[in-house]
C-alpha cells in the first residue's frame, strides 16, 4: 500500500482503492491509548500508522483502502475526510440506511431507535463504519471500514475508536440481508458522484 502510494506521487501508478477482508484482528491507530485494549491476548494487534485509535477488522466487514491523490481534490484534508463520510453515506442509502456524521466522533453512525435513549433523550446511535487514513506528500492510504456482516462481539475486546458511550452495528445487525458483492457494487457506483477530483 505505502509502495503504490509512492508511485502514485511520482506519478508512476494510478490511483487505486483495495476492496478486501482481514482475519480477525486489531489494529491500533497513532492514537490508540493502552487502556483501551480490553482482550489483548483474544486477536493479533497490529500497530499500523493511519490515524485514529483501536479499531477490529474481520469477516464480514468490507474495509476499502484508498490510494488516492489528495492533492487534486483541494488539498484539504477535512474536506477529504469528509468526502469519504459522504462516500459511505450515499453508499448506505442504497440500502435505506440514513447514515450521519456527528461533531467530535469520526466515522457514521445510524440512529437505533429501539435502543434506550441516550441521557440528553437523543436517540441511540450506532457506529457502522470506521474511518482512519493516512497521508504522505498528499497522497492517502489506509481507508475506511464498512460492517456488513462481522461477528459483532469481536469489538469487546477493544474500546472501538475510544468511544464508550456507543455501540456498533452491521447491515445484517440491522435486518438487511446485505451481501459484500451488493456493498462492493454500491460502493464502485456512488465514488464517482462523491469522491471526484476538483
């Protein structure tokens, strides 16, 4: 991946986006605080140099790396981030799931209204995809991950992301009968209305 990004910036390769799946596995961002390895001994733990803190792949879940050219989206990297939000967004509305963003907790989450309501009386959320990237001379690496069909009890073992106050969710979690070849499909349709080049 760091290898095709290189190429990328000086412009002896493409962009490229890896669609793909991991063993069962953690992986801790640059951010990732000790603590919040609850089960250190129950998956291998991958200290890899995207941002963000634990977070768990496996089975089930899609997760997407994107090698692409910052530079030639705005060289702006909120903006970039937020591209790959909207990217999952639109994705998910294939699927008739309302995906939001929220201040201060990166990713998207989706409502779960038959959840207990949270103190403030908002209602519970959930998160179903994971964002942590990295870049180097404005090309990204790393990517995102998007719950499809992961066993969701592997997220015990960790604090996903730092957040304790909310809980993850999957499309098959929330009754879909998602297939990776339907998420792969929509999410090869809906890059080009959000992640566009400027």
């Amino acid at each position: 991946m760091e290898r095709r990004a290189a190429d990328i910036r000086e412009g002896r390769a493409d962009e490229l986006i890896w669609l793909l799946e991991h063993p069962p596995l953690y992986t801790a961002g640059t951010s990732a605080r000790p603590e919040d390895l609850l089960q250190p001994d129950r998956f291998p733990v991958h200290e890899v140099r995207r941002g963000g803190q634990y977070t768990y792949h496996g089975p089930g879940q899609r997760v997407v790396y994107v090698m692409l050219d910052v530079a030639a989206r705005g060289h702006d990297v909120r903006c970039f981030v937020r591209d790959l939000e909207r990217w999952v967004i639109a994705t998910l509305a294939e699927f008739n799931v309302t995906g939001m963003i929220r201040a201060g907790r990166v990713g998207v989450w989706v409502e779960r209204p038959e959840k207990p309501r949270q103190p403030d009386g908002s209602p519970a959320e959930d998160k179903i995809a994971a964002i942590g990237i990295k870049l180097r001379r404005w090309v990204s690496f790393h990517g995102l991950s998007i719950n499809v069909e992961p066993d969701l009890t592997h997220f015990d073992g960790i604090v996903p992301c730092g957040i304790r106050a909310h809980g993850v969710t999957s499309l098959v979690d929330l009754g879909l009968p998602v297939t990776m070849a339907d998420m792969d499909t929509a999410l090869r349709r809906q890059f080009d209305a959000t992640m566009q080049r400027r």
